[in-house]
C-alpha cells in the first residue's frame, strides 16, 4: 500500500453505499464512540452531512473544509479516518493529482445484534466501558420477547401473492450495506486443516464464516496455529461440523486455563482510559496514581523482582485477580504494592484473595479507590488489634497511604521508597 501525504488542499468526494437511519446515528455514539472516540464519529457524521439527502454521491470538498467544521489538525482528522477504516464504517480510495483526490463509502454501522455477536467488537467494547456500563447497554438494546403460544400463522407466501414473469425490470437499487470485518489470516489454514484428523473434514467444515470466526478469536485471545487446532479438535462434531458457540467458549476455556503457563493478554494491560484520574496531579501522590494506572500488573509485579522474572505461582494469582475475580489492572497493582509492604514482601494467596474479594464486592474499579479502601481497612484493623492485644502493632504501610504521603517530613526510609517507585516508571 502507497504511502500518501494528506494535504489541506487535497480533495474528497463522499459516496454513499447505504441507507443511513436516525437508529444508526444512535448506534454510533453507543457502541462506536466508546472505541474509536467522539472525533472520529464526527468525522463519520460530516461525511453523512456531506451527502445531499437526495443523492448518493457528494460536491468535491477540500479536507481544509473537514479541518474548519471538526476545529482540528489534519493528523488527527487522519487518525480518526483510519479509526472509521477499521471498524468497518468506511472504505478509502486514492489517486494522485494535483491536488490528490479521495473518495470515501460510507457504509452502515452494525446494528446492536450484530455488534454483540461480533466476538472482536464485542470485547473491545467492554473493555473500553467496563462491565457495569455494558450490561446496561445490553440490557437497553436487548429486544423485548413476545409470547405466540396459541397463535397460528398465517403470513402470505411470495408465490401466493406473484406470479412469475419471464422478464424482470432491471435497475440498480441501494441498500443497506456493511462492510465486513477484514484482517490478514492469523493462522495458517493449510496447516490448521492438515492437522486434523482426515476424514473428518469436510468442504463445509471451513465456510468463509468459520474462517472469519476462527481469525477474529485467535487475533482477540493471542493464539497460533498450533493452539487453534487443539482448540478445534475440542469443538468438532463426529460429522465435521463446528458449532460457533462451542467454538468461543472452547477458545476462552483453554486461553483462561490451559496456556501451559503462559500469560494471557489481560496481564499485560494497564488501566482502560476511562478509569483513569484526570491528568494534572503532580502531587508525589498523584504520580504514584498514575504509575499504577499506566503500568500493567506484569510489569509492576516484574518490578518487585528488581526486574527479575517473576515466579509461575505469582503470576498466576494475577491471572485469578484479572480473569476470575474481573479486578482492574491499576486495581490489582494497588492490591500487590499493598499485600507485599504488609507481608513481607511475600504474596500470601489466601491474604490476597480474601481482600480481592472485599474489593470486588464493593465494586472498586480504580486506584485511588483501592488506595483509600486500603488505609481504611488497615486503619480498623490495627485499632482493633491494638485493643484485643494491648501490644503494639507492626504498622509498616505502603508510602501512598495518607498518614505518611501527605506529609513534608518523610522519613529517609519513606523518601527512598517513594522516589524508587516513580524512578521506575518515570525515566
């Protein structure tokens, strides 16, 4: 693919390749915009505007006319188009002049049903919303069930109603019309289909849809060749069919439990953006926020270690954090930095899993929440013990907690700890 500069004076012409409906401009802003963000859906809705409502193609505009109307650079307009690109919303042609002329289809974004069968879509959504927001969102979209229990059809067949005719009118009608999702294959079919049993495969088993099926879940779950046919062997029928349903759990099964050891993709994300404190707090404690927030629970565990590898057994308690309990990224660093002060730099499992649960109960998702909830709960603890006990307490705490980070006479000990925290992810 050529490389093009993208110029003010280059020109665009819009093309519609759809129906577009006042449901699609909802779709757009309830399950696009959380991914591709509200820049790259104006872009999509200027195109739409660019339209006269009784045509299907556009006046010639300049993209200094997309720059006055969107009050932004020409990179981020860039940017935002290629976001348009690869959800599927628009294709992009080009052709070299002077000045440079571009045509861009615009196509219909996908309906609810669509977008949460979409096993790509599906889970970048809820990772961008959280699963709070997208259980509501399904919930909305989800279609209101009807009992017919007693009713009989009767709905006219196309043969009782017409008659056929030897000759058809001909004419070029526009539909609603999407593109559908393209990537570059992330297995080897040759080798996939040589690797299973013969006789079992049939020239149904790998319809266009199963490939697209089989592309998508390995590029979401990380998966080679190899690992997909093991997957399928689980998921085959005795006649060579694979039921897609069967397909997805087989395939979320063996990446939450049978990696052999490796980690899944969960363990190296940082905290989604919409979880994250607003940027400005250069507090020491504000910047220990951000450390945890921008560092993935891998490379802040890898930290502990003085940038050893860690053990299998610490990582997989991360795994039990991100995947079974759904804790946050910035959540789970919170609860590490805060397991290890308090218990001598050990991960006692059963410590940590009784305070993930405590967290996940009360529904903490980011770090300044785990951060207060922590210094709260040892705050309780300690007094209560003192009481019980009559003896003082071991009160070595994470620098972050209140008591200490607020503070300007630090101890040295507390200093050093502090600014090592920050040196590491700062430079």
């Amino acid at each position: 693919m050529a490389v093009v500069t993208l110029l003010p004076a280059d020109k665009y012409t819009v093309v519609n390749k759809t129906i577009l409906t006042e449901q699609d401009r909802k779709n757009l802003v309830s399950f696009y915009e959380p991914i591709i963000g509200a820049t790259a859906v104006s872009l999509y809705l200027t195109f739409w505007r660019d339209l006269d409502r009784y045509t299907f193609v556009s006046a010639d505009y300049t993209h200094h006319h997309l720059m006055t109307l969107l009050k932004t650079n020409l990179e981020t307009i860039k940017l935002s188009r290629k976001a348009l690109e690869a959800m599927g919303l628009i294709r992009t042609y080009f052709l070299a002049g002077e000045p440079n002329n571009y045509v861009y289809e615009l196509y219909s974004p996908m309906s609810p049903k669509e977008f949460f069968a979409n096993p790509i879509f599906n889970v970048v959504l809820y990772n961008n919303i959280g699963a709070t927001e997208y259980e509501l969102l399904k919930k909305e979209y989800s279609p209101l069930s009807f009992s017919l229990k007693g009713y009989e059809e009767v709905t006219a067949m196309f043969d009782e109603v017409f008659k056929s005719s030897n000759t058809m009118p001909g004419f070029d009608a526009i539909g609603r019309e999407e593109i559908p999702l393209t990537m570059h294959d992330q297995v080897d079919f040759d080798l996939l289909i040589s690797s299973l049993p013969k006789g079992l495969v049939t020239e149904r088993t790998f319809n266009k849809r199963i490939r697209a099926l089989i592309n998508n879940l390995a590029f979401v779950y990380n998966l080679d060749t190899l690992k997909m046919v093991e997957i399928l062997r689980m998921s085959m029928n005795e006649t060579g069919s694979i039921d897609k349903d069967t397909l997805r759990i087989q395939t979320r099964k063996y990446y939450q439990y049978n990696n052999h050891g490796k980690l899944p993709t969960l363990v190296y994300r940082s905290q989604p953006e919409y979880l994250k404190s607003p940027a400005g707090d250069t507090s020491k404690k504000g910047r220990i926020i951000e450390v945890f927030e921008n560092t993935s629970p891998y490379d802040f565990l890898k930290s502990k270690y003085q940038n050893g590898n860690p053990t299998t057994r610490d990582l997989k308690l991360l795994e039990y954090l991100l995947i079974d309990v759904e804790l946050k990224p910035a959540v789970v660093n919170v609860l590490v930095d805060y397991v290890l002060k308090k218990n001598n730099n050990k991960l006692n499992t059963a410590f940590v899993e009784t305070i993930a649960g405590q967290w996940k109960r009360l529904g903490i998702e980011t770090a300044k929440d785990a951060m207060e909830v922590a210094e709260k709960e040892h705050k309780k603890y300690t007094n209560k013990l003192k009481k019980e006990t009559k003896k003082e307490v071991n009160n070595e705490v994470p620098v972050w907690f209140d008591e200490t980070i607020g503070k300007e006479n630090l101890s040295e000990k507390e200093e050093l700890e502090l600014e090592s925290i920050l040196k590491k992810y700062e430079d």
